[in-house]
C-alpha cells in the first residue's frame, strides 16, 4: 500500500501538570479496579494516526514516556472499516461517530454449513423441537430443518404436542465442520413392531457394514444383519439401540423406542443431511484491539478472532483542542468495553469499563 502525503502523526498531551484531568480511564482488570489519567503519575497521552490510500490506523498510548515496560499501562487500536476510502471523508469526527466497532475479525472467511432436515419417525405427530435443551421452534410442528455453522455434537430432541406418542429418546449428530456425517435410521410396522430394520444413510457402505443390536439382557451382532427380531415374550414399550460401523470409518450409534401394535413413539429419524458454503462476509465495522500492561510490565491484549470477544460501544465523540498544539485536530472518544484479554502464555484474563482517548485526526 501506498502513503498517502500524511502517513503518520504523533503528539503528546498532555504533559504532566497540575489542575484539571483531561482524559481519564476507569475500568477492572482482572477483579481489581483502575483508574488511569493522562498527567497523573507521570501518564503521557501518545496519540498515533497512520493513513494509507485504502485504511486509517488511529493509536492511543497512555504510558509513562520512555518505559514501555512499565505498568499499569494502556493502549487502544482502531482500524478503520475495510471499505473506507480515506481520501472521501470530509470530517473525521462525523465519520468515527458513524463506525460500528467490533472486536472480532471484520472479515470470516468461506465456511461450510451442515443443513439438517429430521422429522419424528412417523407422519403424524407434531410437537416441539429441541437442540442441546434449546427450544427450535414455538409454533407445533412435525419436520423441521436446522442449519449448523460449526463442528460440534448436536443432540435433537423432540416433545409431542398432544400425548398421543410415546416421547423417543435423543438423537446425537457429530458434525466435523467439512463432511456430511455418517447416519442411520430404522423402519418397523406398527402392526408387527418385533421386526425392526436398520436403513443407511449416504457415507455407508452396505457390503462392508455391520449392525449390533442391544435391547433389555440380549445384544445381536455385529453381523451383516440390518434386522433384529424382538422376543415377543418381552414387554412393550421397549429400548432398543444400534450401533453401525463399516470398514472406511462411518459409524452411527442411537437408540429408539418399540411400543406396542398400533401404538406409536417419536423416534427421530433424519431425513437428509447436505453441506452448502457459505461465502466469505466483510462486516462493515472498525475493528478495535485493546492491551493493558500491568504492574509488572506484563501485556494484556485482546485477540480479534472469528470468535465474539465481547462487547465494545463509542459512547460520545467530540472534537478537542490540546492547549499547548493549538490548530492540531484531535478528537475525544470514550467507550464502554468488556472482553478477554490475554498474556504471552494465552492465560485469559476479564477486563471491562469506560475507556476515555484522544484520537489524532488525519
């Protein structure tokens, strides 16, 4: 990138005298509470702007001048949203004020969801869905369609509206964030529910796949038998669980419940499963880093990631003019803050307040 004529200014203010404190900063790190003025204790308030053709870089240090490594100190970077163009902005504090600032990457790069339709195992039963405890959906209903953004274990569990089913048991799906997992289903007639048949979902490989069934004291398998025969003798309803596996990998494993003819049970099944991508997203905020130093000269700082870090408001905005460098633009910004904050070992640490900066203008 190319500098444009003013690439980069940098001021001090203001200097350690007595009276009014100009900017302050109160905030808890790690449990204990701060308070940091810029002209108390020998605090120096180092406003930094460095512009280029396409992003401005704003850098506020309050330090004691020529001791990096002394604490506690505080720094804060904003950079500028990824769509600025710095050579149209016409007024610096109308446009700080109009940013949204985020402490997460302002760009996420192409990622792959997993799209997941289910349905109670029969045609008829409507109820509430449920992922991991949560609530899916308020309205009663029989199939149902999630989208998954991330790896993980997702449990689907479903609560039949009326009482007329036998409530099933939950249905477990490991997603690895790149491929369609493994999964089975079983079918049954409800006029002859003794005979259960396993169905395989894509990623098996028949020729090679193995079932085990496991019901009350009794475990079939594993063989290459998709069906298991339940003894009559045994009462209904029953727990019956499969496990499935087969030579390249896939695996599933679930239970269901058997009820007796005619009556019936939400034993989920899954429907289908497909990947779609998701293109990359640009957010259109600026992106914030913070680092406090602390007592011990140790830096503390945010890491912006794909993860949300916390939170982070521009409270007010106003313009303010250093005494000692009159003509020179500088702005006063103070923000709310609460995040994560992390040393050289990546030991975490809670930090939030009110942070009050000045900012040098382009």
């Amino acid at each position: 990138m190319a500098l444009v004529a003013v690439s980069c200014k940098k001021d001090s203010l203001p200097e350690a005298t007595e009276g009014a404190v100009a900017f302050q900063s109160e905030f808890q790190f790690d449990g204990a509470d701060y308070t940091l003025a810029a002209g108390v204790n020998g605090l120096v308030m180092q406003p930094t702007v460095l512009a280029t053709d396409s992003t401005v870089t704003f850098t506020t240090v309050l330090a004691q001048p020529g001791c990096p490594d002394c604490g506690p100190a505080l720094e804060w970077t904003i950079q500028s949203p990824p769509n600025l163009n710095p050579a149209t902005v016409n007024n610096w504090i109308e446009e700080l004020d109009s940013w949204d600032y985020l402490l997460l990457e302002t760009t996420q790069p192409e990622s792959t969801h997993l799209v997941v339709n289910l349905s109670p195992g029969n045609d008829f039963s409507t109820g509430t869905w449920f992922l991991n405890g949560e609530p899916l959906n308020q309205t009663p209903q029989n199939s149902i369609e999630v989208e998954l953004e991330s790896a993980g274990a997702y449990s689907f569990s479903f609560v039949p509206e009326d009482g007329s089913c036998t409530e099933g048991l939950e249905r477990t799906l490991i997603f690895d964030g790149e491929n369609i997992p493994c999964f089975a289903n079983t079918e049954s007639n409800p006029d002859f529910p003794w005979l259960v048949t396993a169905t395989l979902g894509p990623g098996f490989d028949p020729d090679s796949t193995l079932y085990m069934w496991s019901y009350a004291d009794i475990i079939q398998g594993p063989n290459s038998d998709p069906t298991v025969f339940i003894d009559s003798l045994i009462p209904l309803p029953l727990e019956v669980c499969l496990e499935v596996s087969e030579s390249t990998g896939c695996s599933d494993n679930f239970c269901l419940v058997v009820t007796e003819p005619n009556d019936c049970a939400t034993n989920i099944a899954i429907q289908s499963a497909e990947l779609i991508t998701i293109p990359p997203v640009t957010f259109d905020g600026a992106l914030v880093q913070v680092t406090f130093t602390d007592e011990n000269g140790q830096p503390h700082t945010s890491e912006p990631s794909l993860l949300d870090q916390g939170t982070v408001q521009l409270l007010s905005i106003e313009p303010y003019e250093e005494p000692t460098q009159p003509g020179i633009p500088f702005a006063r910004l103070t923000f709310q803050l609460t995040t994560t904050l992390y040393d050289p070992t990546a030991a975490s640490r809670e930090f939030s307040g009110l942070v009050e900066i000045a900012c040098a203008l382009p």
